[in-house]
C-alpha cells in the first residue's frame, strides 16, 4: 500500500498521454498548467452532495473496508469522505500542482496519512496494491477523457477492483456538445465500457452541484 501522502514526479513519462496525442494532439489537455494556472472550472470546493447522500442511502451495498481509488481526484475532498479506519484511500492525479494542493489541504484538515494517500502518476499504469480495490469512485475522469480510450478505461477498471468489489460512476455531463473535456457521456456509453466484467446495480437521477442540474445521474456497479 501506498505509505501516508506520495507524491511521484510527473516527468516521468505517462503513456497514456502519450496515446492522446496519437488519438488527437488537439485532446493533449495539459493538466498541470490548468492545476497551475488555477484554471479549474470543475471544482467546486466540496464533494458532491450525490455522493454524501449515496453513502447515507447504500450502505448495504458500498464497501466499508478495503483499498479505495479516486482517480483525477481533483483537490481531494472525495479522497477524503471516503477515507475512515477501515478504508484506505488513494487520490491520483496527474498533475503533480494538483497532488501539493491535495497534501496542503489534508494538513488544513488534520487527517492523518494512515487511511489517506496522494500519488502523482497515470491510471493506466499505476502500481496497484495487493488485494486491489474494493471500491472506486469516478465523477470527472471519465469524462475527462476522450471516447476513443473509454475501452481502456473499462478494461482498466476491470482488471484493478477485485471480485464482488464496487465502481461508483457519478455520470456527468449527460449532454450532447461538441468537443471536451468534458465530453458528452451517456448512460449506454459507461454500460459499454464496463459490461460484461460489471453489473449495474444502481442507477438514479441525482442532485450534486447546482450548475449541473439534470445532466448527473449516479450509478453502482459490481465486480463479477
């Protein structure tokens, strides 16, 4: 597991961002300078209120123990809902201004590093710990990234939460627009990329930040 709060140089070479350039080098979206920049539209300084309400409503269903991921973890206030004694969570990003504002945040806090993790370093490529992931949480990296790597995505997940584990989808931006990040996502495309290694067992219209009103719907999904 990873050891309290990590952070690994993002000049290492991230093959998946490599790809995108392949796919697209207009989709070569350059995290770290909008991390730097402050150029972050997306954060909204708290987690979702679909996902605290989640919590409250499935508790028989979420895991309450194990190894949690929130990849593109943004300023970790996620990481840090999820995270208790029996869950330890990793945040992941791939800027590496975004990890140091994860880790000044976590100290503003006071949460301890023993249930709580930041790493710098690709989704595709990560080291994973042994007895992987019981539960993920995905709101804004999916969608994040452009449609033509969604099977990866899929099969990525697929091969780091273990059996009976749980994927968490916070589905956004149910819209149709051109071009992203974001880009438009729908229900059937998460459906694709995660069936047959996946069961859906929740899906729902949710309410999380208000400027995102009727284009969110949140989703549980098992490991077969």
């Amino acid at each position: 597991w990873y050891n309290g709060a990590t952070v690994v140089s993002p000049k290492r070479s991230f093959p998946h961002v490599i790809n995108l350039q392949t796919v697209n080098p207009a989709l070569d979206t350059n995290w770290e300078k909008r991390w730097h920049d402050k150029d972050t539209p997306w954060d909204h300084g708290e987690s979702s209120q679909a996902l605290v309400e989640l919590l409250k409503e499935k508790q028989d269903v979420i895991p309450k123990e194990g190894n949690v991921l929130v990849p593109g973890c943004g300023r970790g206030y996620d990481v840090f809902l999820l995270a208790s004694p029996e869950r330890k969570v990793l945040g992941l990003d791939l800027s590496e201004t975004c990890i140091q504002q994860c880790l000044k945040l976590q100290k503003e806090k006071q949460l301890s590093d023993a249930h709580i993790s930041f790493i710098c370093d690709d989704f595709f490529k990560f080291d994973v710990p042994v007895g992987k992931f019981s539960l993920i949480f995905d709101y804004t990296f999916f969608c994040a990234l452009p449609p033509a790597l969604r099977p990866q995505w899929g099969q990525r997940m697929a091969e780091i939460v273990k059996s009976d584990g749980v994927l968490i989808c916070l589905i956004y931006p149910l819209v149709e627009r051109e071009g992203g990040p974001p880009f438009s996502v729908t229900v059937d495309a998460y459906k694709e990329a995660l069936e047959p290694a996946f069961e859906n067992l929740y899906l729902a219209d949710c309410q999380g930040h208000a400027s995102r009103a009727g284009k969110e719907k949140i989703s549980i999904w098992r490991r077969k």
